[in-house]
C-alpha cells in the first residue's frame, strides 16, 4: 500500500508561501533537500514555535497533519574563505544607529521634560493634561520594558 502524502505549507519571512507534497515518512532532512537543493545548511524550518534541528527526525514525529504550516527561514549563503595572509587590523563592527532604536530614548527624554515643565509651572497644567500625562508615561514605561525584556 503506498503511503499517503501530506500538503505542507511552507511560510518565508516575507509572507510568500510554498506547497510541499511529503510522505509522514520522509525526514526533516529529506524535506529540505527535495525543496532546499543546495541550500539544506542555509534553511531553517520552524513547526509550532520549535526549531527543527534534527534532520533525521520524521515527519510523522512531528505530528504534522494536511495544511500544517512549517515557517522558513534562509540564511544568507556563507561567504567563501579569505585567501590565506596575514590578518588585517579588525575593529568592532560599527554599529548603526536608526530612528528606530532612538525612539524610545527620545520619548522618554521628552516625558522627563514634560514632568518637569509640570513640576515648575503647575498652573499652566490643568488635571486632564496632568492624568494624560501620567497615562502616557506608563505607557512608555510598558512598552520600554517590553521591547528590552527581551
């Protein structure tokens, strides 16, 4: 009796898909070699949040069912070795600095400044504006921890 095959759905980053047909048989390995050719070293597949790391491992392990979602992710091919020589002088990477990453600092830089504006000109503050104040501060105060509880 032949083995029934599955549908598997696999997600890239960018939201882009691919059907896999696969036998509940086959392994994680023999998945991205039919559908990873050249690229098995470079492709990482996620299943419920688990990395799969063992490519030996079965479909049917995994408990995939028809449709079952696998996320892909392709690193970047490895760049070839450096011809043989002496080492150059070798820094630290430099970092970049986005708007992104100076959001935070800048908004609560500007609460500081708002509180104490507050603090030295009461009258110019009414209660609305003292309560949005306070809401707005929390607010940034969860979301700063979220984003460096990481």
């Amino acid at each position: 009796p032949a083995e029934p095959t599955l549908v598997l759905r696999l997600k890239f980053l960018n939201d882009t898909e691919r059907l896999a047909r696969v036998r509940p048989g086959d392994t994680v390995g023999a998945l991205k070699r039919t559908y990873f050719p050249g690229q098995e070293q470079q492709v990482r597949l996620i299943y419920q949040g688990q990395l799969l790391r063992d490519d030996a491992q079965s479909l049917a392990g995994l408990h995939l069912g028809h449709l079952s979602v696998l996320h892909c992710h392709l690193s970047p091919p490895s760049a070839a070795p450096a011809a043989p020589g002496p080492p150059g002088p070798r820094g630290p990477a430099p970092a970049t600095l986005g708007v992104g990453s100076l959001a935070l600092p800048l908004f609560v830089l500007l609460l500081a400044l708002l509180w104490y504006l507050q603090l030295q000109h009461r009258h110019v503050f009414t209660a609305t504006a003292t309560t949005c104040l306070a809401g707005l501060t929390l607010l940034v105060t969860f979301v700063a921890f979220a984003m460096y509880r990481r």
